[in-house]
C-alpha cells in the first residue's frame, strides 16, 4: 500500500533539518562573552565570531578604571585604540591596520604631560618623532625611516639645556657629535662612523677643564692614543 502522507512528511523533515544546520551555522559564527571577571570583578567585555575575537573590547584594571578599548577585525586589532592609566587618565593612543601600529600615535606621562608622538608605517616609527619629559620639557625631537634613526637628532636634559646634537645613518650615529653636560658645559665631542668613535675625541668635566683619562685618538670605537 503507497503511502500518501510519505512525501510530504520527507519534505517537512528535510525543512526542519535545514533549518537546524542554519541556526547552528549561525551560533557557531556569534558566540559572545559579553564580560569577563576574575575574582568578582569585572576584566573585559569581548565577543567572538567562528571563535576569533571581534570588535569592540574593553579591558578593565582590577580597580574598575578602564585598561584599554578598542577594535578587533579577525583577531586581530584595527582602527583606533585607547589606553589609560590606573587613574583613568589617558595613556597612549592610536591606530592599527591588521594588526600593525598604524600612522599618528600619541603616548602621555601619567600627570597627564605628553611623552611621545609620532607616525608608525607597518608596525615601524617612521618620518619625524617628538620625547617629552614629565615635565612638559621636550627631551629628544629627530626622524625615523623604516623603523631606524635617521638624519638630524637634537636630545635635551629635563631642565630644558641641550644634552647632544649629532647624526643617524641607519640606526648608527654618523658624522660629528657633541654633548653637553645638564649645566650647559661641554661634555665631549667628536666623530662617529657607523656608530663608533673615529678620530680625535675631547671630553670635558662639567667645571669645563678637559677629562685627560678619556680624551684621545679612537678607532673602530677603541681609543688608540691620548
């Protein structure tokens, strides 16, 4: 005897067995922790798609204040990023591209003070940097290429004097240096080549009579003789 119903019935179960591979499909790609706490209190907030990390997250200090927040894209972090201190002032803050540090960045002291800005290019310092002590006093202004000190540099004590001015080729000093002690006296001064000593070096004590026992002729960064 042919059964009737039998076609019908197939096509019901087949409907419901689709649609349970559908929402399963859809489960498995949106499982999300919305907060996470260690001890009672509260650590992050996150979520994960196909059991990668996806934007937004937020990581909390142990006092409630927010650590970070920002964006995940395939594990991995994008666009802007914020980071505080402890106290909820600012940290640092900036941009990533897959993953990778990113164009402007900005980092400040915990009093609040600027320390650092700067470009990134592929996870790399690049173009011209700008060191702040806590003070608010610039301490170091140069340029990056690819991730190396390149080209002019000027660095300065906390109390605003210069502390030395000299020349990067590829990460090494390069050319004529000079350094200043933090009253103003000159230090040393001399040349460089491929970031060791080369010829005559002059050193000096911060009263500005000449340093004997360093003062001398150098080469490959060894002195040879007074």
């Amino acid at each position: 005897m042919k059964c009737r119903n039998c076609t019908g019935g197939r096509f019901l179960i087949i409907v419901v067995l689709a649609s349970a591979l559908y929402f399963h499909d859809e489960l498995k790609q949106i499982i999300s922790t919305p907060e996470v706490t260690i001890d009672g209190k509260l650590h992050s907030k996150e979520s994960y798609i196909d059991g990668k990390k996806e934007s937004p997250t937020i990581r909390y200090y142990p006092n409630g204040e927010i650590r970070n927040k920002g964006n995940i894209k395939n594990a991995n972090r994008e666009g802007d990023w914020v980071w505080y201190f402890d106290n909820g002032q600012l940290k640092e803050k900036g941009n990533y591209k897959n993953g990778k540090s990113e164009g402007a960045w900005v980092w400040y002291h915990k009093n609040g003070q600027l320390q650092f800005k700067g470009n990134y290019k592929n996870d790399k310092r690049d173009g011209t940097v700008e060191n702040y002590h806590d003070n608010g006093q610039m301490s170091s202004k140069g340029n990056y290429t690819n991730g190396a000190m390149d080209g002019d540099w000027v660095d300065y004590w906390s109390n605003g004097q210069l502390s030395y001015k000299g020349n990067y080729k590829n990460g090494e000093e390069e050319g004529a240096w000079v350094f200043y002690h933090s009253n103003g006296q000159l230090r040393r001064k001399g040349n460089y080549t491929n970031g060791k000593k080369e010829g005559a070096w002059v050193h000096y004590k911060r009263d500005g009579t000449v340093d004997n026992f360093y003062t001398g002729t150098f080469k490959d960064g060894k002195k040879i003789s007074d």
